[in-house]
C-alpha cells in the first residue's frame, strides 16, 4: 500500500477487476466480496458496488472485442496498411501502419483525404515536418488508427484509404468540386 487511501481504493478496485475480467460472470459477487474485505480489514473505503464491476467489466469485453476485430481488419491482406513489426498493437486503442502504396508526398497527400472527409492521424505531424519526420523514421508513411472506432467506420475508412492510395487523381478533383477524369471523359 502508498498510504495515499485514495491512490489504494483505485489501485484495489484496478486489481480487482482485473481477477473478475476473466472470472465467470456468476463469480462476480464473489471476487467483488474478498475484494471488499481486503479493503475493509485495511481502513479503507469501499469498493464500488457488484453493478459498477459489471457495467465495467462488460464495457472492458465489448472494447476488447472491438480492438481485437479492428486489429485484425488492418492485417487482412487486403487492406491498403501493413502492421510495422515492432509497433503491432496489443493494448490500448491505437495502432500505426504503413501504406502498402506509398505517396509521392504524404503530407499532401494527408491533407487531400482530410478534405475529402477521410480522419487520418499521419504521426508524421508529430514530427512537425516531412524533413523531421524522415530524419525520425527514413521512408515510413504512418498512420494512427484509433481501434476503438466502430468496426463499420473502420471497415468503411479502410475501404476508402484503398482507394484514394490507389487512385489519388479523382478524389482530389472531386475533394476540389472537379469532376474526376472519368467524369469529365478523359479517361486515364
């Protein structure tokens, strides 16, 4: 224990609902009262109550869920990212990959899918510039995907990334209020 009571109780009820996470449901009551007893023997305020453990306990499910069924869209060969070895997500909600086709200049190229509605977080403006960021990570065009996102939108942003980095002259038009060159019938 720290001493700090506060610090103790979220620390308790972190650790408890880690051994109730993976615990059957009907041992909830259970795992929630030996937790509750350590606290009480301790001094320390209670534990919240058997329907907070569970409402967090199911949100933590559905997230976890969600996380590993987006992780797994942006491994899917078909999809226009690639995992970077060394960043794969394992926790937490965001991943970084790189495009599969690489853009003449991503930050324009960032810039264009951001008016055409797209929500890229290119970790190269965490690096300020395109110089920065090449000197940060030589030739990597990352990305920043919030795994937490609704598998559609996911799905939906995944399939439109497809196609903007396989095709970026038509949208950028269309971005602008131009017809694409099909539209306009001059063809590629």
């Amino acid at each position: 224990m720290s001493g700090d009571p506060v610090g103790e109780v979220v620390m308790l009820f972190y650790a408890s609902l880690l051994a109730v996470e993976d615990a059957p449901r009907e041992q909830t009551r259970k795992l929630m009262q030996i937790a509750q007893d350590c606290v009480h023997r301790a001094g320390l305020p209670a534990l919240p109550d058997e329907e907070t453990y569970l409402r967090v306990r199911d949100h933590l499910s559905v997230m976890s869920e969600r996380f590993r069924r987006n992780a797994l869209a942006i491994e899917d060969p078909r999809s226009p990212l690639q995992p970077i070895t060394g960043l794969q997500p394992t926790t937490g909600y965001s991943a970084f990959a790189e495009l599969r086709a690489p853009q003449e200049d991503f930050l324009q190229w960032v810039a264009r899918c951001g008016r055409s509605g797209l929500r890229l977080n290119p970790t190269v403006v965490h690096g300020g510039t395109t110089a920065a960021w090449e000197t940060l990570y030589p030739g990597a065009q990352l990305l920043r995907i919030n795994l937490s996102e609704d598998p559609a939108a996911v799905d939906q942003g995944l399939s439109r990334l497809r196609h903007f980095a396989a095709d970026p002259f038509p949208w950028a038009l269309e971005a602008c209020g131009e017809p694409s060159r099909e539209e306009s019938g001059t063809g590629r």
